[in-house]
C-alpha cells in the first residue's frame, strides 16, 4: 500500500484518487478551492471516444493530423485505445451520458473528427454531469479530501519527490504525488479557462527540476462570447456557420472544411477577418432552430438568453479566446514524469497526445484515462520517465530576480497581445524583458501564490515561443510563417541551475 497524494479534483484528479482507493492506496486529495471548481465542470461538448473498434485507428489518424506533427503517436494509441474502458467506467459511477431512442450513446461531430464520436452529456453539460459522479463517488468513499488546500511546492528529497508542501507550511508526505492542477489560461488576458487555471502544477514542477515542454503551444477556442463564455465547437458540428460583418460565410474561402477546420485555422481566419473588418465575426445558428438550440444545447441557451440574446433568431458575436495548454509536465500516458515519484495528469501534463493543436474533446478523455494509469504507475514504483528519443536539452528558465511591482492584470495584457493570435520576435523580446522586471511576489496568500506561479510561467513561455521560429499548430510566428519539419521535436525546458 502506498500513500498517494493527488493535487487537483478535475476528471483527472478524481480518478485518479478514486482509482487509487479503490485499490486500497492511503489517499489524500488536495484542492485549492472547492472539490468540483476548475475545468471540468465547464466542459460542454463531450467525450471524443471510438466506441467501435475500428474507430480508435481513425481516432488515433484525427488526433495525429490534428496536431501539425508534434502528436506522439504511441501516446495517441493509449489513449484513444483507453477510451472506452474510461467511459465504461464513468457510466458505472453514475455518470448519465445522453442516448438515442434504441437506447445507445448519443453522439455528436466536432471539427476535425472524420466521425460522429463525441459523447456528451446534458447536451452541453458534459463536464458538470461527469464532475457531478465523480465528486459524488469520491465524497462515498474513504479518500481524504481537503478543500482550500493550496499546494505551494513538491518536496524533492534524494532526487525524489517526498510530498507536498501547502501554503501554510504544512508539508503532506507521500510515496507519490500526483500533480492533476489543469489547465494555465489565466496566463491571458482573454481566456474560457476558470479563475483557478494558474498553472500552479507546472509552476511546482519546474521549481522542483521535472521536465516540462511545448509551453509555447497554448490552444485558442475560436468561438467564444465576449464575456468569455465558451459556444462550443459541438453548435458547428450541429450546423451553425460563422459570417463576418458583410453576412460572408468566410472560412470556406480559407480551408474546405470550413467552420470544421482545426481549431488553430479557425481561430485565426476569425481573428484576421475581425481585424480586417473592425468588427467582430458572428456565429450563425439560426438555421437549427429554438427547439433544437434549446434542447441540444441548454447551458449556452441559457446564457445567451440571460444576456438578452435569442439566437435562434440571430446571430452572435464571437471571439478567440486561450482555452487549452498542450505543453506542461512532460509525462508518460501513465503519468511518470522526469522525477521519480512524481506524477503528472490531465491538462497540467505534456503527454504528446495534443500536438501542436489538441482535437476537440480529445482532454476529458485524456485525464479519465491517465487516471487510471497513474494508479498502476505508482504500483510500480518510483521510476523516471525514460527520456524520448530525439528531445532537445533541457533549457533554463529565471524563476528570480526583477524588482518592479508585478501585477496580474498587467502580465494577462501583456501575454494576450504577444502570444494571443500571432507572435513575433521583437514582441516576445520586448515581453522578455517586461517579464523579467518583474520581482516574483512573494507567496504569502493564494492569490500571491498564483501571481508568482503565472510569472515562473509566463517566462518559460515566452522563451519557449522564441525558440520555435517556424509556425505549427497553435503556435503562428508572423517573422516565421513556415512550418520547419526540422523543428518537429518538442522544446524542454528546465528550472535554472538544476
Ligand atoms: C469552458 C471549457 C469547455 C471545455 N470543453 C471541453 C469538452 O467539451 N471536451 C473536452 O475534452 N475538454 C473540454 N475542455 C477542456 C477540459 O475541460 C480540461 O482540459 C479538463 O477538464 C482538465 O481536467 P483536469 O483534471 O486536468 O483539470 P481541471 O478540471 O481544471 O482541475 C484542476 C484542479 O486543480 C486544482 N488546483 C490547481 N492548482 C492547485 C494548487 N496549487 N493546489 C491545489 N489544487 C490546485 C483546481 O482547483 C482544480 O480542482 C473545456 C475547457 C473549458 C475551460
């Protein structure tokens, strides 16, 4: 029996301690907020699973296009191969996906799936319904869960993590910690991501000297309200358009697939015909109709019409928005990262499985899976992460130094403008030098805790957006705007002096 200590109650973190339990590990779940606040309860669309078998090939062929030539194709194989054990037992736990008349799981299209695979519950209430069973199973069982808990640090003693240290001082021991912290859009200024996304996990692990990559890779949702509200890709899979400010349905123009191109292309063919025009692009959806808008999609409904807008009857006014990390610790489908003994799961982890550009739906079922795995990852003891062949070394990244007063607001400006749509080098190296002014707050609070997490981040980001000097995916460079197939190796990044 091991003790295991999770850092993060998001599909990864609950399944992981719940999976733990269940195999008789003394755990303990940590969260810095209440136990469902983070990403998952906002998930709408779905689940991306290939419930036939044949499928997961073509899931496995979606998710590697989808991610412009950075995807790991061995860890595309495990988790697409790994969904419908995850779904299986998700369904065992309670959680009630939607179904068609036979009976059998409803499912629905989202961009760049070659088929209908999403499974979704609620309509668009996919992540609450899952949050919802898992947090209920995790609260009937004997894992011990600390809400406000603020994991500040991993302990690393003989070159292994030992525990947690919490903000207060407190230090939790483990024989393994699981970092399961999400996502780190708060990083900018406009961002779908909940406030508790500050990359504290992949912030910890630098300062603890694992690996961690492809920060630079950081995934725009093209459709988002600008309260940022998210309108999820599923309502184009469903059939609504986007037009731009003449009533030009433009993306055709752009890529044949249309509204359903890759994230990255519509994101971008948004933003630039925004900008050409001076005004904003709408997302069309009149042509399915108030019932079907209301009863596929209730949650973005609602919010739409709590703002006033009926867009059964017109169409609304949508932006880009940061959404989804694809780089973070660099782990295994397991979760074993470059540190013995410690774990990394869910959004915060870099598994190779999003590429350059993630594919729709493809993160609720990675962090249901690599829950599982991690389980029988600590079983087997504490062992690195073997190093991918071809990866580049390790690079420093300054976690000190700096004496201007940093603020939160002022950094979110400051990364939207440089690394939001299109980056360039003397906009990075501007913002270097502005990140590096900065004296890191001292963690004193929660609050203060984040600012200095988001700062560690924000450095290793922008460096890592420097070094990529091609466009890929997610990340487009204005001064580089080819893909360079010398630069398909992912950059690692590593804490200074380690
Ligand atoms: C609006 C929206 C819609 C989305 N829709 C979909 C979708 O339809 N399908 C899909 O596959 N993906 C979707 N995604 C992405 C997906 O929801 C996330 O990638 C996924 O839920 C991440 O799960 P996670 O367990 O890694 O992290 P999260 O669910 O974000 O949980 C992270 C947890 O870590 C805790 N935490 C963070 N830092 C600390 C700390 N220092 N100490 C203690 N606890 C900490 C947080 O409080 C939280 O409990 C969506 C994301 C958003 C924002």
């Amino acid at each position: 029996m091991s003790t295991v200590v999770v850092v993060g109650s998001g599909v990864a973190g609950l399944t992981a301690a719940l999976e733990a339990d269940a195999r008789g590990h003394r755990v303990t779940l940590l969260t810095k907020a209440s136990l469902a606040d983070g990403s998952t309860a906002r998930a709408q669309g779905g689940v991306a699973v290939a419930l036939d078998g044949p499928d997961v090939r073509r899931h496995v062929d979606d998710t590697v296009a989808a991610g412009a030539g950075l995807v790991d194709p061995t860890a595309a194989h495990a988790v697409c191969g790994g969904g419908p054990d995850a779904l299986a037992a998700l369904v065992c736990l309670g959680a009630g996906f939607d179904r068609t008349s036979d009976g059998s799981l409803a499912r629905g299209l989202e961009a760049a799936h070659s088929v209908e695979r999403i499974v979704h519950a609620g309509g668009d209430a996919t992540g609450a319904e899952i949050a919802r069973a898992l947090v209920a199973a995790v609260r009937a069982s004997t894992v011990m869960v600390r809400e406000d808990a603020f994991a500040l640090d991993v302990v690393v003693e003989h070159g292994r993590a030992t525990g947690v240290r919490l903000l207060d001082g407190e230090v939790v021991p483990a024989d393994a910690v699981v970092l399961a912290t999400g996502g780190s859009g708060q990083l900018l200024g406009r961002t779908t991501n909940p406030s508790v996304a500050t990359g504290d996990g992949v912030a910890m692990a630098l300062r603890a000297g694992a690996h961690v990559a492809d920060l630079e890779l950081v995934q725009l949702h093209p459709t988002v309200l600008p309260d940022g509200f998210l309108v999820s890709e599923a309502v184009r899979g469903a059939g609504a358009v986007l037009r731009d400010a003449s009533g030009h349905r433009f993306l055709l123009d752009v890529d044949p697939r249309g509204e359903l191109a890759p994230r990255d292309v519509v994101a971008r063919a948004v933003a630039r015909r925004a900008h050409e025009q001076g005004r904003p692009v709408v997302l069309d959806a009149t042509a399915l109709g108030a019932e079907q808008l209301a009863a596929r999609f209730p949650t973005i409904d609602a919010h739409l019409r709590e703002l006033g807008l009926d867009w059964s009857r017109q169409p609304v006014p949508v932006t880009p928005a940061a959404h989804y990390a694809m780089g973070g610790v660099v782990a295994g489908v397991d979760g074993r990262t470059s540190l013995p003994g410690l774990l990394a799961i869910g959004e915060c982890a870099c598994t190779g499985l999003h590429g350059a550009n993630r594919l729709a739906s493809n993160s609720l079922l990675e962090g249901a899976v690599q829950g599982r795995a991690a389980v029988r990852a600590i079983e087997d003891g504490p062992r690195a992460l073997a190093p991918r062949p071809g990866w580049g070394a390790p690079e420093p990244v300054t976690v000190d130094g700096g004496t201007d007063a940093f603020t939160r607001a002022e950094l979110q400006s400051l990364m939207w403008d440089v690394l939001g749509v299109e980056r360039t080098e003397p906009a990075l190296t501007r913002a270097a030098a502005r990140l590096a002014a900065w004296a890191p707050p001292a963690p004193t609070d929660p609050k203060s805790a984040e600012d200095a997490n988001l700062l560690v981040l924000a450095r290793a980001t922008v460096e890592a957006a420097r070094r990529r000097t091609e466009s890929r995916g997610a990340h487009q460079r204005a001064d580089h705007p080819r893909t360079d197939p010398s630069q398909a190796l992912h950059r690692v990044l590593h804490r200074e002096g380690a």
